[in-house]
C-alpha cells in the first residue's frame, strides 16, 4: 500500500508554501498526499509562533489528531512553533514523535523512518543556504500560486518572532525564481505571489526586487504578479519604478505599518517614522494610479498610550488603508519587547482593537460605495462558502462574487461592480466591447 502523508496548515502565506515544499520532500521517499487525517500514516502540523494564541490552537489541535493515531502511524510538529521550541515540545506533547524546523524538511523522511523504530526525535538548525532548490514543490493545481524568493529576517523588530524563527535572511537566485515561474506558466498558473518576509530587500547578489519584478512579470503566460510582505524603506526608486512599468504588477501593496506613533514605532523598533511611512504610501500612489494599502496594525503594544494609540486612528485615514489586518500586542518569549516596561492591560488593548476595527471597517465601508458602478477585470478563483457563486478578486485585491459557472474557474472575466457588503462586492459580467467602454 502508499504511504500516506497529511499536512494542516497555519499561519502565513510562506507556511502554506513550505507544505507544498514538505509535500516534494516526501514524495521523493514515496508518499501520497492524504485527504484527511484519517486516511494518513503520517500527519504533520506545519505551524505559526507570530501569536499566542496560534500556538494554542496548534496544541489543541494536536490533542485532535491523536485520536487518528494508529500504531506505527507518525505525528509531528513542524514549522515555526517547531522551531520556537524545540525538543521542549516533544516533553510538552509526549505523544509527538517528531519536532521539524523550516530549515530542516529535507530531513523529514529520515526522521520519520526514526520514529517508527520508537526514536522521537527534533531537528531545528538553521541552514543558511538552504532553499530546496531541487525539491519540487507539490501544489494543487490552480491559476493562482505562491512562489517563496526570499527566507528570513534581518531586521529585529522588537515584537517579532521570525528573525528567531526563520533565521537570517537569504534570497534565492533570479534565475532559480524565473524557472519555477516559466514552469508554473506551462502548467496553467496565470497569478504568482512572490513570499518574502521582507520580500521588496531581495537580493540574490546580482539583482534585486526590481529586477525580479520585471523579470517574472515578462514570463509568458503570466498576468498578474503580487508580492508580501515588503517593508516600507525597502521601496527604492528602482522598485517603485519596476513596479510602474511592469504591466503584469498588480495594483495593491500590502503595506506594513504597525503603528502610527512615532514614539511606539521606535519601541518596536521599526526603521521608519509615521512621516516617512506616509511619504512612501504617496510615492507608490503616485507612480501607480488607482493602487490600494492594506496594512499591519497592532494595538496595546508596551508603553502606548491612549494619545499614541490615536496617531494610530488618525493613521487609518490619513494613509487611506482600504483594509488592515489588526491585532493585540502578543508577547512572544525570546523577543525584546518583553523586557519593555508598561505592558497595556489586555482589557485596554481590547478595547482599543475594537475602536480600530471600527475606524478601518467605517473606511472601508466608504471607500468600497464609492467604487459601485465600476468595471474591473477578475480572475474567478473558487466557488464561494455559501450560495451558488464565484468568488472573483480584482488586481486591486478586492473579493467579488460573480454568478458564473464553477468551469470558470482560473479564467479571467470583466465586471461591473453592482453592490458591496462593505468588505465583498458583488458583480455583473459585462461584454469586452463595455469593457473598453468604461475604461476609456
């Protein structure tokens, strides 16, 4: 019979990346892909450590999955909370038999064939050069895919984990990132997302994120190309010149900003001043008319103050973030900000999250009225979670429902947009000829 191997994925982008990663590893050594848990001889957690409340989900889960658990079958932990702890969590979880960093999948078959003698075992070095450059990646078929160009973090910013987590930062060669785009291109991929933790400081020696943009973007066969997450100093001239001129570029940014106080912003250490962030937001809009922020912000950080929290409100629409990705502050053991005195009482932090939600989604709401009666291209990606219709994005990365069928799948549409939930629009196809009409 196959072996068998089930991978559940949390955290970022770059997570679910490093699972079709995983998922090469061991197809070399001859496993199939499981659909669930219970049809696995090997099920692994791949993993996210940015929160608390992330790893407690993971160890819940893990508590779920023994029950799937025969003998001779194998579970583990991988991933950045792998990481984070590691051989601390084969003591916490004795019924893990394996504990695998980011830097350490090429191992997994070995560790594996290790646990079914009975040896648990924790690999969580970091690998400096490692890229798995030769490891096909094994992915579900689609026109939208995630290509990793860049692994780790140099900067250390005072509430993140990653730098501890993913190591220093490498990036790997233009040439190796063009040949995975081209190959994708030939299998039917028409959208790539570049991954990089601070994905626009690339460099491979030789060439840099500009050089990268323009050449994925030339790749036939690719029409949309996206990247996260940058960082804000990292937008040169040169990118934001690549970016304009590069016709497959999407026009959306993810645009991390943390904070909008200056004074929080250097306690997390973050490189950039609210003035700074601000200039780079108007350079980028500038350069590429009708592109959209969406943004990091965390409240409750140490030391903020009810004053500083409001530069992070005034913020919201003084940079016109068409939506945020918001979160309380989450000490993270290891990381500088834990030393910081003045934590923020969670009921505080709580409830200046949710005047922030308020403020972005107000604005949100506002911006997206404004864009009804619109005409958009969209690439259909999948059916929607309820009702019978496809959920469609535009490059300006807004969701849209579409009534077409499930065939449609992969394929690009023009509509009008006909109504907005405040978040998702709803849309109407309209003819090439109306297309052309309304744009001009």
């Amino acid at each position: 019979m196959a072996k068998r191997v089930y991978i559940e994925t949390y955290g970022c982008q770059m997570n679910v990346a490093d699972t079709e990663l995983m998922f090469g590893v061991l197809a070399r050594d001859g496993y199939e892909r499981a659909e669930g848990p219970a049809d696995a001889d090997v099920m692994l957690v791949n993993t996210c450590a940015v929160r608390d409340n992330a790893e407690q989900r993971v160890i819940g889960r893990v508590g779920d999955l023994l029950r799937f658990k025969r003998p001779g079958d194998v579970l583990g932990v991988v991933g950045c909370m792998a990481q984070r702890l590691g051989p601390a969590l084969l003591e916490q979880l004795p019924r893990v038999d394996l504990v695998v960093g980011p830097d350490a999948y090429r191992s997994l078959p070995d560790l594996v064939g290790d646990a079914r003698s009975g040896r648990r075992g924790a690999e969580t070095g970091f690998r400096s050069w490692e890229h798995y450059e030769d490891v096909p990646a094994v992915r579900e078929p689609g026109a939208t895919q995630f290509v990793t160009v860049q692994r780790g973090c140099d900067y250390r910013c005072t509430f993140c984990i990653v730098p501890y987590t993913r190591g220093p930062e490498r990036s790997r060669t233009l040439q190796d990132v063009v040949s995975e785009v081209r190959h994708l291109a030939a299998t039917g991929t028409s959208e790539v997302t570049l991954l990089g933790q601070t994905v626009n400081s690339y460099h491979d020696g030789s060439h840099d994120f500009a050089d990268l943009l323009r050449a994925v973007g030339s790749v036939d066969g690719i029409r949309r190309v996206r990247f996260t997450s940058p960082y804000p100093t990292e937008f040169t001239d040169r990118v934001v010149e690549a970016m304009a001129g590069t016709p497959a570029v999407c026009e959306h940014v993810h645009l991390p900003a943390q904070s909008g106080s200056n004074a929080v912003l250097r306690r997390m250490l973050r490189r950039y001043t609210r003035e700074e962030y601000l200039a780079v937001a108007a350079r980028l809009r500038a350069a590429i008319p009708g592109i959209t922020f969406s943004t990091d912000l965390i409240v409750g950080f140490p030391g903020e103050t009810e004053a500083q929290f409001a530069e992070t409100l005034t913020l919201v629409e003084e940079a016109g973030f068409d939506d945020a990705y918001t979160f309380k502050y989450s000490p993270r053991e290891g990381t500088p900000a834990t030393r910081l005195r003045d934590h923020v009482d969670d009921a505080v932090a709580s409830e200046r999250l949710a005047r922030l939600v308020g403020v972005v989604r107000t604005q949100a709401r506002r911006k997206n009225v404004a864009r009804v009666g619109s005409v958009h291209e969209v690439l259909v990606e999948r059916p929607a979670r309820r009702g019978g219709a496809m959920l469609a994005r535009t490059r300006t990365n807004h969701l849209v429902l579409v009534d077409v069928p499930a065939e449609d799948a992969g394929q690009y549409r023009t509509v009008r947009l006909t109504g907005t939930t405040g978040s998702t629009f709803t849309g109407s196809l309209v003819s090439p000829a109306l297309r052309e009409l309304a744009i001009a």
